[in-house]
C-alpha cells in the first residue's frame, strides 16, 4: 500500500519559483521595462518589454527544472571516490 504523499511538491520551493512568482515577476521587469525604454520607437518600446519578460519567466522556469542533487537521496558529492560496479 502506497504511503499518501504529506506536502505537495510547491510547498518546498521559493514563492519567486512558485507559478504565481514567475508571472508577478515578469510582469514586474515588463513595466520596469518599458518604463526603461519609453523614449524608443514604438515597436521598440514594446518589443524589449516583451522579451524581457518572457526571458525572465524562463530563466524561474529553467530554475525550477534543475535538480537538486545535495537533497537527492543517495547523492555522492563530484570529487568522492566510487568504485563502480564490483
């Protein structure tokens, strides 16, 4: 019989990395954003914002998707001997 699961997986991460996190804060370097660059061109002007944004909501996404290897169990650290297979 499976064991219930107590937390959810969310509960652990930071609340930047969290869904609601990553949207605030792209929409937060979308306005800082445009603030920025509001003597540019109209294309421009809304062109940086936009990529701005969705490079920030990737960048917490990419960091949401990497391991945590100090928290895997049975994590060896790089430089600790293994023998391998015997």
């Amino acid at each position: 019989m499976e064991q219930p699961i107590s937390q959810s997986l969310g509960s652990n991460l930071p609340w930047l990395i969290r869904r609601s996190g990553r949207i605030t804060s792209a929409i937060v370097a979308i306005a800082v954003a445009y603030l920025l660059t509001m003597n540019l061109p109209d294309e421009l002007n809304l062109l940086i914002p936009y990529d701005v944004g969705v490079a920030v909501y990737l960048a917490l996404c990419c960091a949401l998707g990497e391991p945590q290897p100090r928290t895997r169990p049975g994590y060896r650290a790089a430089g600790s001997r293994t023998t391998g297979w015997r």
